[in-house]
C-alpha cells in the first residue's frame, strides 16, 4: 500500500472512531506501521500531530451532538444526574 492510499485509510478509519480516542499504538497498528513512523507519516501528510487530530473531530462530533440537543460527556468519567 503507497503512503497515500495508507493515509487515506486511516483518515476515513478515524472518523468513524475518533469519539473512542483511539492510542497512537491503536493508530499505528491500523496503518501497519511502527508508532514513531506513523506519527512521522501522519504529520507529513496532515501537518497536525495525530493526537491533536483525534481532538478536533472528538470536538466536532461533540458539537454537531449539542446542536442536536443531545447530552455530551466531556470527561470520560464524568458522572451524569440521574
């Protein structure tokens, strides 16, 4: 797979599991790179660490919910009222 396609494959895979916060070990695997050279691709190709794009699209999905009306947990372990 060329660098391309690879980056393209991991964009379209993050989308869909960003709101999980996916580790850059879980980012690599899925590129089926190293975590130093995936993050080195990733930046390449993006100009953004893959951390810091995993935040925007966690960001945007938690957005795109609040104009919805819906509730978003903003702590992982934030306690909801009941």
């Amino acid at each position: 797979m060329n660098s391309y396609a690879r980056m393209e494959s991991i964009l379209r895979w993050l989308d869909e599991h960003a709101t999980s916060q996916p580790t850059l070990a879980e980012m690599a695997a899925v590129a089926g790179l190293s975590e130093s050279h995936f993050h080195h691709e990733f930046v390449r190709w993006t100009g953004v660490t893959p951390k810091d794009f995993v935040q925007c699209l966690t960001l945007a999905d938690a957005k795109e919910r609040l104009a919805r009306g819906e509730a978003v947990k903003v702590w992982p372990f934030a306690r909801t009222e009941a």
